[in-house]
C-alpha cells in the first residue's frame, strides 16, 4: 500500500482517550508530507493524497494542507480541520458532521451532496465552493466567506448565517428555514434566489 493513498474505509488513526481530537498516525503524517511535495513540485508527479472514503472520524488535521485533495466520500465526523486549506479539494458525499472547519479555506471545493450537519464553519472561505444538496441544517456560518458559491438545494434549515457574505451566491431552491440571518450581506442577484420570510429579508443587508 502506497503512503499517499489508502484503502476504502480503513481507519488511521491512533485512539488517544486524553484528547478530544484523535493524534494522526505515522502512516497519515507521511501522506500529508508527500501531499505538500507534491504541491510544491507544481502539483506534478504522484504524490497527491488519495484519502477517498477514508476514516478520519475525529482526527486533529488542524492547519492541514490538503488543496486539491481526494477526500470523496471520507468520513470527517468531528474531525479538527480549524485553519485547514481544502481548496479546490473534492469532498463530494463527504461526511463534515460536527467538525471544526473554523477560519478553513475551502475555495472552490466540491462539497456537492457533503454532510456538514452542525459543523462549525465560523469565518471560514467557502468562496466559489460546490455546496449543491448539501446538508448544512444548524451548522454555524457565522462571518462566512459564500461569495459565488452554490447553494442550489442545499439544506440551511437553522443555520446561523449572521454576518456572512453571501454576495452572488446561489440559493435557488436552498432551505432556509429558521436560518439566522442578521447582518448577512447579499446582493439583489442572491436575494432573488432565495425563499425566506419577511422577518428574515429585513435582517439583511442589500448591496448594489
């Protein structure tokens, strides 16, 4: 087995029952040290990550460089990803459930059909990102970076979107059911897109 790629479902993680967060294991140190090479390289030769369905439920990836990787699919429940870069990473079906995305780059990431159910994403970028059908109900948006991301379908049912940019964003058809959304900048473009109540338009601010 190659150390930048793992097999579906495989577990690599060491348990640590005095930490919140689960220490990486040799195994996935390696792989995030061939993943930067590779990036450094000019993202040339065979040394991208490949951590597809992978389980890293509750792991400590805090400030982790993985742009552009393969993440479909992997299990990230509760998972430490503060400060993470994951641009232009392919998280489609990924499972964010609960975990701490705060201040992350996730720019033009596909997170199409991804489960970030409760999943702190606080002053993070998700600038340009594929949220399509996404699951974001109760997740935390506060001060998030959405400008031309796509929301289309995406379920934002009792997110807490206060203060996000939400400047030519996609909403068309998006749950936003309950979400909070007190001081979020739009634009007339993403306000056409979304269905909200009353209550919740004057909570906006309406740029040209």
């Amino acid at each position: 087995m190659t150390t930048d790629s793992i097999p579906d479902g495989t577990f690599i993680n060491w348990v640590d029952t005095y930490s919140r967060y689960k220490p990486l294991s040799p195994e996935m140190v390696e792989i995030l040290a061939r993943h930067k090479e590779w990036i450094d390289m000019g993202w040339n030769g065979d040394g991208r990550a490949n951590l597809t369905r992978a389980n890293l439920e509750g792991a400590d990836l805090e400030g982790a460089d993985l742009r552009s990787a393969y993440l479909r699919g992997a299990n990230f429940k509760g998972a430490n990803l503060k400060g993470a870069n994951l641009n232009e990473a392919n998280l489609r079906g990924a499972n964010l459930e609960g975990a701490n995305l705060t201040r992350a780059y996730l720019g033009r990431a596909n997170l199409n059909n991804a489960n970030l159910c409760d999943t702190d994403l606080t002053n993070a970028d998700l600038g340009g990102a594929n949220l399509r059908g996404a699951n974001l109900r109760v997740a935390y948006l506060i001060g998030a970076l959405l400008i031309n991301a796509d929301l289309r379908g995406a379920n934002l049912s009792g997110a807490d979107l206060r203060r996000a940019n939400l400047r030519n964003t996609d909403l068309g058809r998006a749950n936003l059911r309950g979400a909070n959304l007190e001081g979020a900048r739009v634009t007339q473009g993403t306000l056409d897109t979304m269905n909200i109540t009353v209550e919740q338009r004057a909570q906006l601010v309406i740029e040209g």
